[in-house]
C-alpha cells in the first residue's frame, strides 16, 4: 500500500488550456485604462473642438486640469510603449498615436499662446531681473508630480509682484510643456515655435536699442560726426545688450528646454548668434577706417566696453555653437588696439610735424601746449583700458634717460612711460619754438608758463598717478629754473643800475646818474614787460615778489638816502617813489591778446563720452 502511495501517477487526461489571446492581462487593462482617461481629456480640449475650447487657454485657469493633461500625455505615451510590443495590439496603437497628435497639437498651441501673449513679462530684462526667482517657481509649478506645488508657489508668489508672478509662471508652463513635447518625440514642432518667436523678440529689443546692421563701406563712407553718434547708440546698447538682452535670454532658453543640454544649445544659438556677431561686428569695422588722433577715445570706448563685458560674454556665448561670437569680440578688440595704437604713434608724429611759426603774443600757453595735454590727461582716464593695449608694444627709445623722463618708478608701468615720453616730446618741441622770440628773457618766460601748465595739468588730473610725485617735483624744480632765468635776463639792467651797496656815500653826481639809468632801466623794463603775460595765478604772484623782494630792498635805501638831495632846480630827479614802483610791478603779466595758432593736425580738444569723467 505504501508502495502504491508512493508510486508515480499517471497525467491527467486533459490539460489546462494556454491563455487565450483575447483575455486582457493585468498590464494591459492599465493602458487600457490610460488611454481612455487622456481621450476624455485631449479631445474635450481638441483644437477642433468647441469655439470656448478655442479661444481659451488649458494654462489660464484652471490649472490642476493642465496638470491633469500633462499627466495623460505622460500615461499615453507609457500605454504606446507597451503596445508597440504587443503584435495584436495594433488598433489600440493606432487610437493612441491619433490621441498623442491630438494632444501635441494641442500643445503646440499652448506653447504659442504662452511665449506670445507673455513678451512683455517674457522679456529679456525681465527675465534676467527675476532669473533667481523664477527658479524657484520652475521647482514649484513644473514638477508635476508634487501635490503640493500649487501651495508652495503660492508662498512664493506671496513676496514678488503680479509681473513677476506672471513670469515665473509663464516660465514654468512652457518649461513642462517643453519637457512634454520633448518626451514624446514631438521636440522638433516644439524648438520650431520657440525661435520663431525669440528670435524676432531679440531683434525687435536690438532695434529698439539703435543698433543697425551695416557693411564695411557703408561704414567707411559715413562721415566721422554721423558715424560718432551711432557708436554713441552703439556703446548704450551693448551695455544692455550683453548684461540683460542676451544674459535674460539665455536664462528664459536655458529653463524652458532645461530637460535636454543639445536643445537649449541650438536654440539659443539660432536666437542670438547672428545678432551678437553683428552687434560685435561694428567696432571692428569702425576700426578698420581712416585714423586721425580726434578719433581716438571713441575707440577706446568701445575696447572698454567689449573688455568690461567679456566676463559675460564668455559665460553667455559659452556654447561651441556660438564660438563665432567669442571670436568676433575678441577680433574687435584687436582691430581696436591697433588703431588705438596707430594713433598713438599718429599723436607723437602729429607733435613733433606741429609748424606753427607765429609766437605767442606775451609767452603765454602755446595752444600746442593746451591740446597735447588735454588730450594726454584724457588718455590718463582710459590707464587701465591703454595699459592692456600697449602691454606688448614697448616704447624703443634710442638714448632715454632718467632726466628726461623726470625720475619715473623703476617699476612703472608700460602706459606711464609712454605718456611721459610724449610730454617729453611736447617740452622739446616748445623748446624749439623759443628761437621766434628774439628777447632771451620772454623766450624763457614762454617755458615757465607752458611748462606750469603741464605741471599742473599732471598733479590735478589722473596723470599724477601714472607718473608720479618725483615727476612732478622734478619739474616744478626746471619751473623755478625757467622763472630765476627771466628775471635775471628781464631785471638784471633794472638791478645793475643801482649801487651794489645802497648804503656806500658815492658822489651825488655819481648819484644822479646812477638814478638817470635807474629810470631809464625800469622804464624800458615796464614798457617791454606790460605786454608781457603769465598764466598761472601762482607763478605769477611768485615771480612778481621775487623780482619785488630785490628791486625794492636795494631801491629802498637808495631812496631814502638821496629822496631829497637829488633835484633839478625846485623839482626832484627822483621820479618813483618805492610804493610806485610796487604798483607799476602789481600791473604786470595780465595782458591778453591773440595767442596763435596751432597746426590744423592739433586743433580740437576731445573728452571722453562727449564729457570729462
């Protein structure tokens, strides 16, 4: 009986039959079920459906029922998955691809609507302005599957604006539907609305700002006033352009399509790469036309301002795709430094070919004197901008020397040399120019004045910094030279004509004739001189004590001495009395009158941005 017990049976008659084709499994009653939910849902908001659905917007009001799209469009396309393996399942794959265009087209729409009908809270300086912000709405609106993102955007929106609310959430909804689209393999429709519309918003915002678009001749034929006023718009623009235009833009670009790195490189490529080459285009052209000194702070601007911004066009353009706009930048910058560079060389030449051959009437400020260092003391508030342009083109002098350069810093910089040596070029040729006086003492008060005002141009303006305080003091020291000069060729006839010492007895014939060439001196002297100017208040009050200090010391006690021992029958020989003679020097050095000319290549003064900074 165990044995039997034990014993093994024998199979059944039948068997159980295989699982009929037709019975629904478990999966498959899922997808079922997902696709009858999304085909409630996409055809009531079919684009062919009723004119409300038409006209208004899945994203306007209710927003629980986007997400609920969204969310069959996401269950759809797992039900498809499921269905292309399955060999029998071809209708059920045919009703849910028709489903999945239905709700693309639907989307597609939406997505249309949001980017159009938001530009004004879409714009680039809206979006750049908000950029932190609307992260943090992106993580509580577009995350589909947190409950609680409705609650915790309205948190958010608790502390920001109706504007900023309505970016944030514009920026969210075409961020999930974006990811939407591209899940379904329907990115193409999607990236093809996106450029159309941003492209044109970019474009528009550049117009707007007096950006043009122009060819190399057209540039090269526009006078230099008119094309001055477009780099005028052209330096307010790209300021914008750059740090909110392009940066907003690729902040909106880099959220909408946040689910796919290639996309929002060729979006944002396509959308800002041709307007940014040509926005960078331009100072490169501007470069590339006839150079002349008065054109120079213009292009340094522009150097300024592309060197300012290159942090952030690196960041923004950091895309391969958009290496062309790195590129074109850095061309500009180049072609800029080498024209900044010929005019510098343009400036020196410019000085050093001045013919002008009328001397100053008096010795005063010889225009040459004024332009130059105008011009050099403007070049003092581009330091940082010219000290990158010359950094590999060292001045070559033949035979420099400390004396000349006024006792610079041994580890001065390369743009304090060259200014230094272009002042130095100044005070040569002023040096020059002392042969058309034919009086030694005017041609030596002719170097105080001007060299007084390169002083003072250089210790009240940028360029004391570059060169120095020994700079300055060594050549306040030559000021005093020039000034000790004059007086001794301007006064020594006035002083010699007195008795070395006043108080010696000497005989009043000896007396009266040291009186007679005495008047006669000074007479000359004050004639000559009265039509003679110094600029300068305080090198004027300087000269006028020291030659007053000795003159009326030694007339003083000669005066007092023989006042009334030297006459001519009831009248006095003695025409001056001391205080006379401090008035007549008080009236001295303020003549006015024409000052000459300078030659046509050094006859304008320039500032920088129209103003000095």
């Amino acid at each position: 009986m165990r044995n039997n017990f034990f014993s093994k049976s024998s199979p059944p008659s039948t068997t159980i039959p295989p699982l009929s084709p037709s019975r629904t499994t478990f999966s498959e009653s899922l997808m079922d079920e997902n696709i009858e939910i999304a085909e409630s849902l996409i055809i009531k908001w079919s684009t062919d459906a009723s004119s409300y659905v038409k006209i208004t917007s899945l994203f306007h009001d209710d927003r629980s029922e986007s997400k609920q799209f969204l969310h069959s469009v996401r269950d759809l396309q797992s039900a498809m998955k499921y269905f292309v393996t399955q060999k029998a399942a071809s209708e059920k794959l045919v009703r849910a691809q028709t489903l999945m265009q239905m709700a693309m087209k639907r989307l597609e729409k939406e997505f249309y609507q949001i980017l159009s009908s938001n530009r004004a809270c879409l714009d680039p300086e809206s979006v750049s302005a908000r950029s932190s912000r609307s992260s943090v709405a992106r993580s509580s609106v577009s995350d589909l599957e947190d409950d609680e993102s409705e609650d915790e955007f309205r948190v958010v929106g608790e502390s920001v604006s109706e504007v900023e609310r309505a970016s944030m959430i514009a920026m969210a909804d075409l961020e999930a539907i974006a990811d939407c689209m591209i899940a379904s393999g329907y990115g193409k429709e999607c990236v093809k609305i996106y450029k159309i519309i941003r492209k044109s918003t970019i474009d528009e915002a550049l117009y707007h700002l007096g950006v043009e678009r122009l060819s190399l001749s057209k540039v090269q034929k526009i006078d230099w006033e008119v094309l001055e006023l477009k780099i005028r718009k052209w330096l307010n623009a790209v300021k914008m352009a750059v740090k909110t235009l392009f940066h907003g833009e690729r902040i909106l670009c880099d959220s909408v399509f946040s689910a796919s790195e290639s996309i929002r490189e060729s979006c944002f490529a396509e959308i800002s790469r041709d307007s940014a080459i040509s926005l960078f285009e331009f100072p490169e052209m501007v470069a590339k036309i006839k150079t002349s000194p008065e054109k120079m702070f213009r292009m340094l601007d522009m150097y300024e301002a592309i060197a300012d911004s290159w942090p952030e066009i690196e960041s923004i353009f950091s895309y391969e795709s958009t290496s062309l706009v790195r590129s074109q930048a850095v061309s500009s910058l180049v072609k800029l430094g080498e024209s900044v560079r010929t005019m510098l060389t343009g400036f020196e030449t410019a000085i050093q070919k001045d013919t002008s051959k009328s001397p100053v009437l008096g010795g005063g400020v010889h225009p040459l004197t004024r332009y130059v260092m105008n011009y050099i003391s403007f070049l003092a508030d581009y330091s940082g901008v010219l000290a990158d342009i010359v950094t590999d083109w060292p001045l070559i002098l033949q035979s420099p020397s400390e004396s000349d350069f006024g006792s610079l810093e041994s580890d001065c910089s390369l743009i304090s040399t060259r200014i230094a040596w272009l002042i130095l070029v100044l005070l040569c040729k002023l040096d020059g120019k002392t042969e058309l006086y034919k009086d030694a003492a005017l041609s030596y008060l002719f170097l105080a004045n001007n060299l007084q005002y390169v002083v003072v141009k250089v210790r009240t303006s940028k360029l004391k910094l570059l060169l120095g305080e020994d700079w300055v003091t060594k050549h306040e020291s030559k000021v005093k030279q020039y000034a000790s000069n004059y007086e001794r060729m301007g006064w020594n006839k006035v002083f010699s004509s007195l008795p070395e010492n006043p108080t010696d007895e000497i005989s009043l014939e000896k007396a009266r004739d040291c009186l007679k060439k005495f008047n006669v001196a000074f007479d000359e002297a004050y004639r000559k001189q009265s039509a003679w100017i110094i600029t300068d208040p305080k090198l004027r009050d300087e000269i006028k004590i020291s030659v007053a200090k000795k003159l009326m010391s030694a007339y003083q006690e000669f005066y007092n001495e023989y006042q009334g021992k030297l006459r001519f029958g009831s009248e006095s020989l003695v025409r001056y009395a001391p205080d006379d003679l401090g008035n007549h020097l008080s009236d001295l050095f303020y003549a006015t009158g024409n000052v000459g000319s300078v030659s046509s290549s050094c006859s304008s003064s320039h500032s920088r941005g129209g103003q000095r900074h």
